[in-house]
C-alpha cells in the first residue's frame, strides 16, 4: 500500500463517466449512478491501506490524517457551493433558493445526505432543481473519513491486520444485512445514509487488508469480467432494479477491479493517458457537473437534447479540470508538507465556510429574495395557500387518506352514503383521484360521487391488491373502498392512478370485478406530466408565454402515448377517459384564461385547474354517466 496504483484512476474515470452519462439525460445508461457505489469502494480501499500502513509504521496521526482529508476535499466543494449560490441567485425560483441556501449550509460540514433524507416525500421538490443533491455522497464520505480510522486504529491495535479485517467483515456484514431488510421499507434511509454503506467501504478495505495486488492472468480476467458487470448494470439497470443487484453487486464487482489493478492488461489499459487524467479529476469534475446540469436546462427552454447533454458533459469536464488545477491540487499536501502547507490550507478553508454559510443562511433567511421574479408571476412561486386549498377541496383526513391519516377518521356518511333516487359513483384512486374528486364534481353537479382516495398507494382489483412495504394500510383501504363501492348502491366506480407499466392489465382486471358485481366502470387514463414543478417552469421564466414555452419543452410526452395505447386497448370493454384529450390540446397549458395556475407541481392540479378542466371533460364527455339503454 505505499505505491500510487495508476489503474483505479482509470477506474475512477469509469464511475465518473458514467454518473456523467445517467446525468445528462441518456437513457441507455439509467444506472449510471452505480458509479457513486464505485467510488465507496475506492475510498475503502484507499483509506484503509493508508491507516493501517501507517500504524504498521508507527506513523499514524488522527490530526494530520483529518488536516489532510480537509485539505484534500474541502477547499474545491466551498468554492463550487459558493460559485452555486451565485449562478443559483439569477435562476432559481424563491422557493428552491431558499432550500438550496439551507442545502448549502449543511453540505459546507458534510452533513447534506441528512437533509435531503430528511425533506424525501411523495410531493417533494423534483430532483432536477435541486443543484446541490449531488453532495449527499459526499456528506457520506466525509462521515466515513470521520469514524473509519478509530475503527481501523482499535481493531489493528487489538490483532494487527488480521484482527482489522476480521472486524470489517463484521462490520459490512452487519452493514449489509440491514441495507437488505430496510431496501423495500425505507430505500430513503438505504441511500442516504453511511450506516448502510458500511459495506462498500468494507470491501475496498478488506481488498486492502487481505489481498495482494500483483499482475496474473486469472486477475486480467476477473478485472476486466468485473468491468463487464459494472458497465451491463449501469446500462440495463435503473432505479426500479432490486437493491441486491443495483447496489451490492456493483461493489463487489469494484473490488474485484482493485484487486485485478496490478495486472498488465488492465494497468496497459486502465493508466493510459486518457483514464489517468480524467480519474485524477473525477473528484472537481463530479462537484461541478450536476449544478451544471440543473441550472443550465433551467436557466434557458427546461430541456436537455441529446446535443445539450454532451455538451453538458464537456463542459463539466472543463470546469471540473480547471478547478482541479487551481483549487483541488494547490491545497493538497503530503504528511512531509504538513506544517509548512496545513495552515495555509485551514485558513482558505475557513474563510471559504464562512462565506459559505453565510451566503445559505442569506438566501434562506430571505426566503429566497422574491424580489427577483417578475412581479406578475410572483404570485406563481410559492404556493402553499393554494396546497391547502387543494386539501381541503379533496377533504383530506375525512374522504382522502393521506399518510399520518387513519382509516378511522374516514366518514362514511360524508364520503360514501348516496341520496335516496340520485345516481352515484365511488371515486376510487391515488391522489390523481383525488384531483378528479373536484373535478367530477364540478362537471357532473347532477351525480353523487362518493370518495375514498389514498394518496401514494397503487390501486388494482380486490382480488389482486399488491402488498406496499412503504404503505401497509394501502391494500386494507382499497378493500375497504371497493366494499362501500359494491355494498351502498352505487351505480359505478371510477377510478384514477398513476397507472403501472402493466396498466392494461390492471384496467382487465378491475374491468372484469365491475361486471362480476354489476357496477359500471369508468377509467380515467394516465394525465399530462411535466419532468419538473410548474412553479419552478412559472418562476424561472420572465413572462407568461415564456413559461408556456418553458412547459411545452418540459412535458414528459410518454404519458401522453399511454394514455392513447390504454384508451385504444380498452376502448370496446369499458369507459376509458383520455385525461391528455381532457387536459391538453397541441400542448398543455399552464394557465386559464385568467391567469390561473391549473398545476401545482410536476402533475397534481390546483383547485382552479380542477375546475377548468372539469368544463373540458363535460364538453368532451358531456353523457359519461348517463344510463345505459
């Protein structure tokens, strides 16, 4: 471990290469954020061998190993939140301004990947405006870099080398196990947090530990068997894959690289020019790509082409070499170097974390200085009056059950008792039925629509409900609402969901239940969705047109093809509504004729929005509970 390994720069340069590629946008490579699994395993390895060198050496010291950490990763992530919050000033909406100002302060002591666990839900702020989520792994890193050497320290004091990796077997074990009971049931707190990646720094430290790295053939193999597996992931996975594979894999695949890494194929291959300088600046060029890549989309049409992406890429490579050059590399020192350069280096860092947090603290405390936007779409960027507008138009807690609501508040008189001689149907869905809640109600004023709505729970036949690990009460309640649909007189149901990629399937077999009962059934397709939060397409533009601009370039065009491919496969069994015909014309609009938001994020419409196009499904469905003949 006292020699520079040339090869895991170039395997470097492949986990950065492939954030890049996930990150811009190319769908071939979805997994691509394999690659920051990569570079745990690296950082296990790399920290693991200098401790324990160094103890073998009587070398070891706590304070000039932190001093030189600091030194090494501090100085080019201040410099790059400083140079966000600056861009950010002229482009981001008040309200993601003041969340990236408190991301900011958090990320500037490494301690960001807690906040982002902490703000996760299903209506949070899209991950596309938020410039700074990237440095979640850092804040991972760091807090690794903060327990790792007691860790190594005692256990090699305890039994030496040996002793050292029995314990981090223990350790990743432990890790592991509790990664793969927690992956279904809290996947949030699986990502984010370091207990969980115990494991992937183990096995780069066992590597260290118990492996030596020496050229042979069966390693040539291995390492490049091992490349294999890292690139087929991060092309054929994305974030839907099991945990096992997506996650656990990668990493024992990037310890067998480490170990195949003295290998003269693989070093002939893997520390040629090209993978040593970009390996050497993977670190500058991962903290600038991503606010590269979400301010730049945001700052201009919304949209990264294909053209937009690779230019994104070269970009990030640019920047991130410049601040290597100018910022990484010039405060980075060697334990000979400590005292001459440590206090240099401590110095900048200090005034950089001052600026810093005082910058974040600014914007926060501003509330993100609305003062920026356009008076006339000021009113569009923050909208938590209109949210609560909205919770109280789908009568949330009493017909909508939402998380932290029990079905025991549900009211059955308010929500599904029908008046004596008027015809009826139970709304039945996610948060999509909710919306359609208010919608039915206000186009159809002569139907009773009875309510039971579960935000977040995806909704099939009784009969075939799946068990939900993040939302247990899902598959009880939907019993329950297809109960009061079949058992109070309702003529029908309808039902409205962010649909499965088996949606037809689905759509069957609820089919085949309504006629098993006598109900009618009315299906309300997939509806328009934009790949970021209208507030953020209203408040990042400069006029109306221009945020209408903005949202034709944001909407995801997928949902609209299903919504055709459902209507067109279920057109002759049942009564499907396509919500994009309902919701949409050439493109989706943003306002109504008054200037009325019609969206409140990426897809669940406002009040108002519920009511305009409420008048849209009349015209377009004007006889849709009618009676049949």
């Amino acid at each position: 471990m006292s020699k520079y390994f040339d090869a895991i720069d170039g395997l470097r340069a492949v986990a950065v290469g492939l954030v890049l590629l996930f990150h811009a946008g190319f769908g071939f490579a979805e997994g691509g954020f394999i690659g920051v699994d990569v570079f745990f395993v690296i950082s296990g390895f790399l920290i693991t061998g200098l401790i324990v060198r160094d103890i073998e050496q009587e070398k070891w010291s706590f304070s000039r190993f932190y001093l030189r950490r600091i030194a090494r990763l501090t100085p080019a992530l201040l410099v790059t939140l400083l140079a966000t919050l600056i861009a950010a000033f002229f482009i981001l909406t008040p309200d993601d301004l003041a969340r990236l100002g408190r991301s900011a302060m958090y990320a500037s002591v490494s301690v960001s990947n807690f906040f982002f666990w902490l703000e996760a839900g299903y209506f949070d702020q899209s991950a596309s405006s938020k410039a700074l989520l990237h440095t979640w792994s850092l804040g991972v890193e760091e807090q690794f870099y903060v327990v790792w050497p007691a860790i190594i320290f005692l256990l090699a004091r305890w039994r030496g080398r040996i002793g050292a990796a029995v314990g981090l077997a223990m350790l990743g074990g432990v890790s592991l196990l509790a990664a793969l009971i927690l992956s279904q049931s809290n996947p949030n707190a699986v990502f984010f947090l370091m207990p969980f990646r115990v494991y992937q720094f183990a096995l780069g430290g066992l590597v260290a530990l118990l492996l030596t790295l020496r050229a042979g053939r069966s390693r040539e193999i291995g390492g490049f068997i091992a490349l294999i597996i890292l690139i087929g992931i991060a092309f054929s996975g994305d974030d839907g894959t099991p945990y096992l594979l997506i996650a656990v894999v990668p990493a024992i695949a990037s310890a067998a690289f480490i170990w195949s890494a003295e290998s003269k194929l693989i070093q002939a291959v893997f520390s040629s020019v090209p993978f040593k300088w970009l390996g050497q600046r993977s670190y500058s060029i991962y903290l600038v790509h991503w606010p590269i890549m979400v301010l730049w989309p945001l700052a201009t049409d919304f949209d990264l082409s294909v053209l937009d992406g690779i230019i994104a890429i070269i970009a990030s490579v640019i920047v991130g070499a410049i601040l290597h050059a100018f910022i990484e590399k010039p405060f980075r020192f060697k334990r000979s170097d400590a005292h001459a350069k440590g206090g240099r280096s401590f110095a900048f860092t200090a005034t950089l974390l001052i600026c810093c947090t005082f910058l974040g603290a600014h914007f926060w405390a501003m509330g993100g200085m609305p003062g920026r936007v356009p008076v006339e779409l000021r009113q569009y960027t923050s909208l938590n009056s209109q949210w609560q507008e909205r919770l109280a138009a789908v009568r949330n807690g009493i017909c909508n059950i939402g998380e932290g609501k029990k079905l025991s508040d549900y009211d059955v008189d308010e929500c599904a008792i029908p008046p004596n001689g008027t015809r009826s149907y139970m709304i039945i869905g996610d948060s999509y039925a909710a919306g359609a809640a208010i919608m039915l109600p206000h186009a159809f004023p002569e139907i009773y629509f009875g309510q039971l709505t579960l935000p977040g729970c995806n909704v099939d036949a009784p009969n075939s409900l799946p068990n939900q690990p993040k939302r247990p009460w899902c598959k009880e309640n939907y019993q329950y609402a297809f109960e009061l649909a079949r058992q109070n007189g309702f003529e029908g149901v309808v039902i409205s969901a962010s649909w499965p990629a088996e949606r037809n399937k689905v759509a069957r077999r609820l089919v085949a239940w309504a006629e098993e009962h006598g109900l009618d059934l009315v299906l309300l397709s997939d509806r328009p969705r934009f790949k970021e939060r209208a507030p953020v397409l209203v408040g990042t533009a400069i006029s109306f047109e221009q945020a209408q601009v903005k949202a034709m370039s944001a909407e995801n065009r997928s949902y609209r093809r299903r919504a055709y491919l459902m209507e067109e496969a279920l057109d002759l069994e049942t009564v499907v509504v396509n919500m994009h015909k309902v919701m949409c014309d050439d493109h989706c609009s943003m306002f109504n004729e008054d200037h009325d938001l019609l969206y409140l994020d990426a897809s669940h419409v406002s009040v108002e929005g519920a009511k305009w196009f409420g008048a849209r499904l009349k015209a377009q469905y004007p006889d849709l509970f009618q009676p049949p003949d």
